[in-house]
C-alpha cells in the first residue's frame, strides 16, 4: 500500500505558516565575502544619490592559530550603496548597467 504524502490534509497550522511566508516581502542583499581580484578596484555606488566613489577599506591584523599573522581587509559599508570590483569607474559603470538590465530581464520574465 502507498500513502500519498500531498494527499494528506494539511493542518490549519502549517496552511497559516505557508500564508505568512508568503507575505514576507523579500529583501535581496548581500552579505558576506567576495574575493579580491588583483589590480580591480572595490568602487562604491550610493543608489539614493547616484554617487560613485572608490569605496572605504579598513585593514586588520588577524593572529593565526599558529602564531603567524594575517592581514584581512574589510569595507566600511554604507547605507543604500552597493559594491562592485572593476578594472576603473568606466567598467565599473558597465558592470552596473548590465546588472540592472539583467535584473529587469528577469523580472519580466516572471
């Protein structure tokens, strides 16, 4: 004999939780890592102002466990900016065109 797991009848509980993810608007940001790639520049985009800027880094001193010691980069981020790494502010400036219009392509699509 087979059961069907979809043909179960779902709890009130699980139908609300679906419900309420749903409504949950979705906030794309990233957070986290991104590997620095020699001789790019890491340029900032402040999309309320449209202002582009080389963005701020702050270098810190990281002890290994071996008692060596690494040097680790970190961006100051900013409110409303986004990050991009370019060769200069000219392909910078292409890069983020190209991910608008890819961000409108699948918007569309959907």
């Amino acid at each position: 004999m087979k059961i069907i797991i979809n043909d179960l009848p779902k709890s009130s509980h699980d139908v609300e939780r679906q419900q309420e993810e749903r409504q949950v608007p979705k906030e794309y940001r990233m957070d986290g890592r991104i590997r620095r790639r020699p001789g790019h520049t890491l340029f900032s985009y402040n999309v309320k102002t449209g202002e582009w800027k080389v963005a701020d880094t702050e270098k810190k001193a990281v002890v290994k466990t071996d008692g060596s010691v690494m040097y680790r980069t970190q961006v100051k981020r900013e409110d409303g900016c986004v990050y991009i790494q370019a060769l200069n502010l000219k392909n910078a400036m292409k890069k983020m065109d190209q991910s608008i219009r890819n961000l409108e392509s699948s918007e569309n699509r959907l």
